[in-house]
C-alpha cells in the first residue's frame, strides 16, 4: 500500500480486525530510495484489536506499507494523519542544530559518501576498525573526549532510519557525559554505556520516535560478546522505561525547527 506521506510527521493508523492474537510485522520504506526503511516492527495484536497507531516524525514523500503475518489479518484500511509540530522545551540551541543533522544524515545514509561530516564531528567509514584496522562488529564508536564519531556504513546500510537515529544518539549520549568517562574501570565504562542508552531514549522518545524502532537497535549495538551480559540488563532496563513511556505517551509528536 502506498501513502502520499509528504515529508510531514503523522501518525500511521492501520485498521484490522485479527480474530485471534498474534504478530503483525509492518515495514515502510521510502519508495523512491533504496534501502530507506522508515520502520521494520513487529507488533502483537490481540484478537478483535481494530487498530494499531504508529508514530512518524520523519516520512519520505511517498512511503509503501508492506504487511507480513503468519495468519492473515483482515485490514479494513491504513490512514496517515499528519500532525503540527512543536520542538521539545529541554533542547538547547546546540543540541538542536546536532539532532537536526542527526535526522538528515539518518534519511540518507544507504547513498551517502564516506568521508568527513563536519557538522555532526562524524566520520563516515566503511567499517569501524580498531587500532589494528581490523573490524569491530559495531555501528558507531565516540572518542568520548573530543565527540568525534565514526559510523559504519555497511551495518547503517542495514538499519532502519529510527534506529540510525538512535544510534547516533547514543553515541552522542557518552560526549554528553563526557566528565563521567573512566577507561581504567571497567565498571565505569558500563555505567558509561548506561548513561549513553538513557540519554538516547529520553531524546529519541522526545522526537516521537516508536519505541519498537528503539528495542530492536538496542540488540544491535552489543559491540562484543564479552559484553553481551551487561548489554541484556540494560535491555531489560530500558523495556521497562520504554513501557513506561508508552503510558504517559506525553513525548507524541513534538517536533519542529525552530
Ligand atoms: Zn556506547
């Protein structure tokens, strides 16, 4: 299905009437640039549910919603209702024009060059390496005391544009507590990951992102299997902030420039 979305933050209304509980995988991609996928999430739905809302502060001009699920879920329509935008009061000037460039950089990092982008400190690579220029199986890395930002092309070609954002976000969470930063500890440098993930939520969800986008990136993240422990409690950590910010589902929609 196709919706003549516009470039304007909406919400995605999809009517259903399952008849039994169960899975819902919904993906919408930009339909004139490749791999621009603007949500790939899976929802459950219960039986007799009649809709699901989806939230979109970014949106190409025109998006093609694709369905999977095991049964197939009677769909009585889809409907993208747009919405005013208004900025987050706790943003900053600063933080602004970073979030800013943040979300363009998002939209159009599958057909992006590599190379330096000044105005994010970010360097756009191929693969982030370690000393030895062997790979590292992560997405992003920030040398925590100057912001500086090295993303990975090839694992960003292969993620939704929210969970770009969020990981950039992240990313920008351990420069944010920069004066936190300890390399000697090793405990310090998990609660560093800790102060990363929160500040990425708090402006992710501020921007009205969903936060299914969120979960499914958190996995992704992991930079090590020595980690992969602590990663999990974190994950545990922020399904339970995320849930609650889903009640109180006051962060909706709030965005504009300035
Ligand atoms: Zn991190």
């Amino acid at each position: 299905m196709e919706i003549a979305s516009k470039r304007k933050v909406g919400t995605l209304k999809i009517y259903i009437n399952p008849e039994s509980n169960q899975k819902l995988r919904v993906i919408a991609v930009d339909k004139q640039k490749t791999a621009s996928v603007y949500l790939d999430s899976t929802f459950e739905v219960v039986a007799r549910q009649k809709e699901i809302e989806i939230p979109f502060p970014l949106s190409p001009n025109k998006m093609l919603i694709k369905f999977e699920s095991e049964q197939k879920i009677p769909l009585d329509g889809i409907e993208y209702v747009t919405q005013i935008k208004v900025i987050p009061k706790q943003f900053s000037k600063e933080l602004y024009d970073f979030i800013d460039n943040v979300l363009s950089f998002s939209e159009s990092a599958s057909y992006s060059k590599l190379g330096l982008y000044a105005d994010l400190k970010l360097d756009y690579a191929d693969h982030v390496r370690d000393s030895t220029k062997k790979i590292i199986d992560t997405p992003a890395r920030t040398h925590v005391q100057t912001g500086k930002i090295t993303v990975s092309k090839a694992l960003f070609k292969t993620f939704t544009i929210p969970q770009r954002v969020f990981t950039l976000l992240h990313e920008r969470g351990h420069y944010e507590y920069r004066e936190k930063y300890d390399p000697n500890s090793e405990q310090a440098k998990r609660e560093h990951e800790k102060l990363a993930d929160d500040f990425a939520i708090d402006m992710y969800m501020s921007l009205g992102f969903p936060e299914e986008e969120a979960n499914n990136v958190m996995a992704k993240i992991i930079p090590n299997e020595s980690y992969r422990d602590g990663r999990d409690q974190l994950i545990d950590f922020h399904t339970n902030t995320l849930n609650k910010l889903r009640n109180l589902k006051k962060y909706r929609n709030t965005w504009q420039k300035p």
